[in-house]
C-alpha cells in the first residue's frame, strides 16, 4: 500500500483548510491554525492532528502501524 504525505487539515473553529505535508518518523501532536491561531491537539483516540482533522490519516496509521 503506498503512503500518501499530503493531507489537508480543516479547523473545526473557524472551518479553514490548509494542505499540509505530513512528518513519516513521527506523530504531530500539536498544529496551530493559521488563520484563527487555535491551537489543535488530537481528538481523543487519535495518535495526531492529521487522524483527528486531516482528510487522510498520518503515514503509520495508513501503512498499519502503530504511531
């Protein structure tokens, strides 16, 4: 299965949305929306912000994985 890196994250405050390129050798706990400045932490049960707001999961999770 090929991993994909591009992700777009959608703030659940202020609804923008931003394509990110996600980290491979590590989880990404914390993300700051550029246009409302809200900083976004995992939903509970997520690993990162890309499993809680991103349109695809992070690299480990996608590959079946632990984070």
């Amino acid at each position: 299965m090929e991993v994909i890196l591009q992700s777009t994250i959608t703030c659940p405050k202020c609804g923008h949305k931003k394509e990110e390129t996600m980290p491979t050798d590590a989880c990404q706990y914390f993300y700051e929306c550029e246009n409302c400045k809200i900083r976004l932490n995992p939903l509970q049960g997520d690993c990162c912000v890309y499993c809680s707001y991103g349109t695809l999961k992070c690299p480990p999770m996608q590959s079946g994985t632990e984070c």
